[in-house]
C-alpha cells in the first residue's frame, strides 16, 4: 500500500509533498537556556551557542520562527562542544511547537505524559526556567533511562520521573490537586518522521493506526482531567494520519469539557480537517494545525492547543 497516497487529497501540492518526504531532513539543534542562558539572556544565549559552533567550523542558522531552534550543517551535532557541554540538545526543527503552544510560566505545575526520551520535556524545563513542578511521565520503563541522561546533561533539576500508564495515571504521589498545563507528545505511526527515518512506512499498517489511535483517545483525557479549569492542554503527533488527530480530538471533544482554540505560530500549516474517510469531526478541530514537510521544510507534524473548562 501507498500509505502517503492516502493523504493526496489533503495536502495542497501533492507532488511537492512527495519531494520533501524523499529529502534528508535537515539537522536542527535547541538552544537550552538552562545552561547557554545563564547570566545571559535569550538573545545573548543564541548568539555564545552559534559562536560556540563557529569555532568547530559549524554554520548555524536561527529558524525564522524560533530563534532558540537552529540549523546547523553537520551530520554529528552530538559530537559538537555545544552538545557535550549542555548548551543545545539534537532537536527536528518542528519537533519544538509543542512547548512554545504550551507556553509554561515559571512556577507552574505541568505533566508531559508521554515524554521519553526527553526532548519536549527538557525544552518545557528551559521554559519554566528550571522552576516549579514538571513531571516527566512514560510508560516505557526502558526509554525513561534517555530521558534521566538528557535532563542530566541539560542541567534540568525541576524534574520527577513516573513510569506510569498515562490513562491511569495517578496524581497521588504529587502535592498537586490538578495541574496547570499538559503535554501530550503522544506515540503514534510515526509516519511525518519519514524523512529521518526512510523505512518508517514499511511495517505500517491500518491496524496499528487504529491501535495507538485507541491509545490516544485514552492519554488525552486523561490530561484534560488532570488539568485544572481554565488550563492548558496540548496534543501532538508526528503524523499525518486524520485518525490519530482529528478523530482523537473529536472522541475527547465529545466527552470532556474542553475547546480546540487557534494559536499564532510563525510556521506555515494548514487547519484540521473536519471529514475522513466518510467520518465527521467536531468543527472546533479546524483550530488545529497540520504541518507538512514541503510547507517548512521539516518533518510532518500535527499539533492542537485545547483549553479545559471552567
């Protein structure tokens, strides 16, 4: 089967798509202000770490809507002194939405339910400023020991590490009733990641996408009810199928006091569709955005921003 063929009728020029997803993806690295930051500020902090890469003969290019998120043209940016030393962690360019729609305040408690191996959970930690309560959640025990070196490495200390099922998790063991923001990076087929990984598509099948789909369903409400009235709920996949996506919105819509609400980003997306496949979605999933490869020259990504009831 030609699983990208599947979304020819949703993407604007279809022959473009297929190009980008053919090319390598471009090597991007996060500037982490934990450490590159301080006593610096942000500005200051983006301009040591590109010196940084200069030195080692490594151009690195602020993306245009994220100055913190940089290209660089070498195929080993772990091997580079801004790596080792903590000043950047190896990060696909669109991979780094999720926390700026989250946008967490310094002080705040906020849960990443799925957050091995530790990417978007290191970035939420350099946006809290290395304060207040994150909790760092996945249900692979063996993917967690990733997420403890990166945090390690990034000078993050704001952390608790959970090894639970996200659809059951328990907030027990936290002096917390509810928390302020969510994340919810979730497993899914992977497919947008195509460029990075050329094979991603060979074992893919319909079945698996309805399985994690069901999976989810499961992770995303929990967050919402995890999250207190008035909060701030983000969900997110790396890939294009409208089953993993607007169909998971649309099943949480339908049974959790939440709204899709629209966000500004400075990518180029598309809004969520409203029909698949002969299925109907909620309307408010329009609020969400798509991210094609061919749009940024990125990987394939989808990401919604959702606000719990009052």
């Amino acid at each position: 089967m030609d699983v990208l063929a599947r979304y020819e009728s949703l993407v604007d020029d279809y022959e473009a798509f297929l190009a980008a997803c053919e090319r390598p993806l471009p090597q991007a690295v996060r500037v982490n202000g934990i450490k590159a930051s301080r006593p610096a500020d942000e500005e200051d902090a983006v301009e040591r770490v590109r010196e940084a890469f200069a030195d080692e003969g490594v151009e690195a290019t602020p993306a245009d809507w994220n100055p913190r998120v940089l290209r660089v043209d070498t195929d080993e940016p772990g091997n580079t002194w801004p790596y080792v030393h903590g000043w950047v962690h190896g990060q696909e360019e669109v991979s780094a939405l999720p926390p700026v729609v989250l946008d967490p305040q310094p002080g705040e408690a906020v849960w990443d339910a799925a957050a091995a191996p530790g990417s978007k959970t290191t970035q939420v930690a350099d946006l809290l400023d290395d304060r207040g309560l994150l909790v760092a959640n996945d249900s692979n025990l063996g993917r967690l020991s990733a997420l403890r070196s990166n945090a390690e490495r990034l000078g993050v200390t704001n952390v608790a590490v959970t090894n639970q099922d996200a659809r059951n998790f328990s907030l027990n063991p936290f002096e917390v009733d509810a928390f302020d923001r969510a994340l919810v990076d979730a497993p899914c087929s992977c497919e947008g990641t195509i460029r990075k990984n050329p094979t991603v598509l060979d074992d893919w099948t319909q079945g698996h996408v309805e399985s994690v789909a069901g999976i989810q369903k499961g992770i995303l409400r929990r967050a919402v009810q995890a999250t207190t009235p008035g909060g701030v709920v983000v969900y997110a996949t790396c890939t294009f199928a409208p089953e993993e996506n607007e169909a998971v919105l649309d099943h949480v819509l339908d049974r959790e006091d939440c709204n899709v609400v629209d966000y500004e980003v400075g990518l180029e997306t598309s809004p969520g569709i409203t029909e698949w496949d002969g299925e109907q979605f909620d309307e408010r999933v329009r609020e969400a955005k798509r991210v094609y490869p061919h749009q940024n020259d990125t990987g394939g990504f989808f990401c919604a921003k959702l606000e719990v009831g009052e």
